[in-house]
C-alpha cells in the first residue's frame, strides 16, 4: 500500500522472515560464523538461542540459501509442539519420506537407510528444528539418539537446533548429559543496539530502493530502539504501521512524535478493556442510599477512543485510496 507511495519495489518490514533481507548485526555475524563453523565441521549439535522475533529463522534460511543442494540434504521442522514418537515423524516426513500407518522401528529403519543413500551419494544430511524450546526432554532424546546413525568414520546426520532462551533450561536439565557432550558449538543471539538499529532500518529500505524519502531523524531512530529494544520483529511491526502513517497523512519526515503516536496506537489495539468494578456486599445489610457507581479513569478511556478512532479513520482513508487507485486504472 504505502510502497508504491513512497516509491518502494516491495515492502521493506514484513514480518515473514526473508533471507534476500539479512542484516549482519555483530550478533547475527557471530551467530552465522557459528553455524558455518558446525556446517563445516558436518557432525554433532549446533545450539542457538535468542528472545522471540530475534532473527533466528531469517539467519537459518540465510545459511539454508548459501548451501550446496548437491552436496547437502536440508530438511527442517519448525511444528515442534509432538511427543517422542511424532518428532520421528516429523523428521522423516521433513526429508520427503512415507510414515504414516508405520512404528518407531519402521520409521528408523527408513530414516536410516535414507541416510545412508545419502552417504553413498556423497551427499550430507541437515536437520534444522526451530523452535525447540517446545520440545520434550523425550523428543530431544528421540533427536539425540539419530546421531547414532554412523559409518565407521563418520556420523550420518547432523543436526542445529534453534529456540528461545528457556531451551537452555531444557539442555541443562538431568538426563541431558549425553546430547551437551554432542554440542559441538552454541550461540546466544542477543537484540542489536541503538546504532545497529538505525542501520538496520536503513539496509531494509535501500534493499527496496529508498532514496531517503521518506527521512527519518535522529530522534526518530531512538524511539523506535527504545520501544523495539533492538529486536528485529518489533522494529518491523512498528516502522510498518509508521510508514503506512506516513502513506495515509501524506508525511514524509518521521521525527519521534509520529514514532511515539503510532506505538500508544498499538499499545491502546492490544490493551485489555477496562473491567468494572464490583463493590463487595455483605448480603443481610441494606445500604441506606444507592450505592454510587465508580470512578472511571476518563482519561485513559478517551485515549483509548481517540486511538480506536484514529485507526479507524486510517483504514477508511487506506480503502477510499486503494479503490480511487484501481477505478483510475479501471478507465485507463
């Protein structure tokens, strides 16, 4: 909507992850060497880590794009909510092969001869499971247990494992021993700071042809690593709803201001309702006069009104341009 406005050839912060836009952070730097590092090393566990919406997906799909298909087999899971025996499923579905209707037995026995097929071919096997903080100790174990396919030099699957900070917990838990002494790397991705933030900002909108309209300053910038806190996911949802602003009131330089509305709007879209409240009653005693209703805080309710009525007001202005957009095309 708001690309063709501002010239753009695609949308610079959606929030599906998109290798074409990696940005390297010192962290996701740090993090891609680690990986390349396990890449090369073709055996063990690779662990990352980081907070929701840190870019542990878009640096996986990153390395994924890099990748030789001849000479590595990728395979990834990212529905990591299974007990032990569905994770088996899931791996052996993720590298294209039959499991419904079969046992365990039957399901490794495929898994294995696929891998060893692979082996023959010259060709490496890549397990990738995002997500797996979600994981049972049982379901990494079940993981753990594939790394027993082996020739006699060599493993015959290697696999990363990504997932939010309390998989760490999971990893030090009991009866963990004997996958941490299979990790062979493992990296915290931690949020980027004030400066990366401005610069990553920057490398998306130059990645769909920004010509510095519209600009955005100095204190622009801050407000958004002040309410982002450096996480990637946040910044995109927020410099989306900012630039669709700038579309709908026709803006084209973003100082805080416009930055701090636009994130009370979020904030009043995803707050709870006020509740009402109840004045407790001892049922065998009458009041003498009517109980009077409460307070309620005016202020934050008409806040509330007035960003509900803002959103409102800037989808109907979105829809009134997009159809005056298309009946133009329609008579051209």
């Amino acid at each position: 909507m708001y690309e063709s406005y501002f010239g753009f050839s695609a949308k610079p912060f959606q929030l599906k992850p998109d290798p074409h836009f990696f940005f390297g952070s010192k962290g996701h730097k740090r993090a891609m060497a680690y990986l390349d590092y396990g890449l090369s090393q073709g055996e063990g566990f690779i662990v990352i880590t980081g907070e929701i919406g840190a870019g542990k997906t878009t640096l996986m799909r990153n390395l994924l794009r890099k990748v030789e298909s001849e000479r590595i087999v990728a395979a990834q899971i990212v529905n990591t909510h299974v007990d032990s025996d569905d994770i088996l499923r899931l791996v052996a579905s993720a590298f294209g092969l039959a499991c419904e209707g079969v046992g365990k037995a039957v399901l490794l026995t495929r898994l294995e001869h696929f891998l060893r097929q692979c082996d023959q071919q010259g060709r490496r096997a890549l397990l990738v499971v995002d997500e797996a903080q979600n994981l049972t100790p049982r379901a990494v174990e079940e993981l753990r247990m594939l790394s027993n396919f082996q020739t006699a030099d060599r493993p015959l699957l290697q696999t990363f494992l990504l997932g939010q900070p309390e998989f760490r917990r999971i990893l030090l838990g009991p009866n963990m021993q004997q996958l941490l002494q299979r990790v062979t790397a493992t990296y915290h991705l931690g949020p980027m700071d004030a400066a990366e933030t401005q610069s990553y900002i920057e490398h998306r909108l130059h990645k769909v042809g920004w010509r510095g309209d519209p600009s955005l300053g100095e204190d622009a910038f801050a407000a958004i690593h002040a309410y982002a806190g450096g996480i990637p996911r946040k910044i995109n949802t927020l410099c989306d709803r900012l630039f669709l602003m700038g579309y709908l009131e026709e803006i084209h330089a973003f100082t805080s201001s416009e930055v701090k509305q636009v994130i009370a709007d979020i904030q009043q879209e995803f707050s709870l309702p006020v509740a009402p409240m109840e004045i407790p009653r001892a049922s065998n005693v009458v009041p003498l006069v009517p109980a009077e209703p409460p307070m309620l805080k005016t202020e934050s309710v008409d806040d509330r009104i007035s960003g509900m009525e803002r959103s409102i007001s800037m989808a109907l202005t979105a829809v009134e341009r997009l159809l005056s957009s298309l009946a133009s095309k329609n008579r051209s």
